[in-house]
C-alpha cells in the first residue's frame, strides 16, 4: 500500500472517474427509457431516482475497489460527479428528447406486439360474449311467455279451490280434509 500516490495514477483514476460518470449519465438516460415505456405518471420519478442511487452506489463502490484499492478519494468522486454533469449538461437535452422518441416507439411495438397475440382471444370473447346476449334474451322471451311457472298455477288453483299440500296452510288443509273425509 502507497502512502503517497504518484500524479500519474491520480490522473488515469480522475480521467477513469470521469468516464465511469459519463456511464453513470448513460445509465440515467437507460432507466428513464424504461421509466418512460412504463409508465408516464410523475408518482414513479422517485422510485426509479432510488433504483438509479442505490445501483449507482454499488457500482461506485465496485470501481473504487477496482481503480484505487477501495481507497474513497474525493478526486475520484469529484470526477463521477463532474462526468455525469457534462454528460448531462451536454448530451442530457438531446438524451431526453431521444428518451422520449425511443419510449413511442417501444411502446408501440409492445403495444403492437401484445395485439398480435391477445387478438385470437380478443376475438373469441366477443364471440362468445354476443352468443351470451342472445341466449340471455332467448330465455327471458321464453321464461316471460311460459304460462306454467309456478305463481301462475297457484293463482289457478286458488281460483278453482284447490287444496294446497304445501305452502301457507297445508297442513291445516290436510287435517280439514281427512275430518270432512271420516
């Protein structure tokens, strides 16, 4: 372990930081792809900023144990910070505008995709969906014009005096009529 590190390698571990920030402002433009193809509402905005900082974090913490033994040096977060600034200060205005054509247009393939694939169901459910309705009026035209449902009899025999062995005072008609009978 160096006690005092040569200029030489503080500069390829600063130019080194300075790439790995502009990977990082690549990588934000990736995720706000994704953000974008997903979904438009602003509510997820911090969920992907949380994703972007923790992968960040990690990816931070890897590439100082790959360029400076893990050694946390503030040249080398200077230099992610300073790479990803240009990147965005300079290729953010047009990242974003590219971001936003590239969102449509995988939207509309998924889109197109999903349509290809789902239309044979699609399709058979409006099928089915319509003999529903028809069968649905069908039986309500028949059940409407059967004169034998059940309320339609009792009317009947109430009007004829019919015994009823069941219902509202069956029982007592059995007894009347087994007293009337012996």
């Amino acid at each position: 372990m160096e006690y005092i590190i040569s200029l030489s390698t503080q500069t390829k571990g600063f130019l080194f930081s300075l790439g790995f920030g502009v990977i990082l402002g690549v990588f934000y433009d990736a995720l706000r792809i994704i953000r974008l193809t997903l979904t438009e509402k602003k509510a997820f905005i911090p969920v992907f900023d949380i994703i972007f900082t923790l992968t960040a974090a990690v990816a931070s913490f890897l590439f100082f144990l790959t360029v400076t033994d893990g050694e946390i040096r503030l040249y080398i977060l200077f230099g992610e910070l300073l790479g990803f600034t240009v990147y965005y200060l300079a290729f953010g205005i047009i990242a974003v505008r590219f971001c936003e054509k590239a969102a449509l247009k995988i939207k509309k393939i998924i889109t197109g995709f999903f349509a290809f694939i789902l239309s044979p169901f699609i399709k058979l459910c409006r099928l089915l969906q319509k003999t529903f309705k028809k069968v649905s009026k069908n039986t309500k035209i028949l059940l409407q014009k059967d004169k034998a449902l059940l309320y339609n009899l009792t009317d009947k025999m109430r009007k004829y005096r019919v015994k009823f062995p069941f219902g509202k005072g069956g029982a007592e008609n059995e007894r009347k009529s087994k007293e009337k009978d012996s």
